[in-house]
C-alpha cells in the first residue's frame, strides 16, 4: 500500500464519518423551517450536541488537511 492509497482510503473514512456526524445533529424540523416558518429561540450547544459540533469541526479540519497533503504528493 503506497503513500497514495492511504490519502485516498484516510480521505474517503473521513468524509463518511463526517457525513455521519453532520446527519447526527439534523434536528427534527420540516420543511417550513427551511422557509424561516420555525421559531426557535437561540440556545447554547450543551452535552452531546456540543461535541459534535466540535467533532464536525475537526474532521472538517483533518479532511481538509487531507486534502491539501493528498494533492501536495500526486
């Protein structure tokens, strides 16, 4: 397995993970509040919405470095 390999298989279990991650914190709206028909008072992330969130951030951050290393050794 070659330097190459691991970039791409690391780079594709990233983006699922991420993908998974982000689905996770999808809340339970329609397709209303899409439109701005929701009311939601701004609330403070707490517990496990507030590590997602900062797992989404990290994994954005690792995929995109990634991506930069990946292109940086084609």
């Amino acid at each position: 397995m070659q330097l190459t390999d691991f970039l791409h298989f690391a780079q594709i279990l990233v983006s699922v993970t991420l993908i998974v991650v982000v689905l996770m914190q999808v809340k339970g709206t329609g397709f209303g509040a899409a439109l701005g028909g929701a009311d939601q008072s701004f609330r403070t992330r707490r517990g496990i919405q507030r590590s997602l969130h900062r797992l989404t951030i990290l994994l954005i951050v690792v995929f995109i470095g990634f991506s930069l290393w990946s292109v940086t050794t084609s």
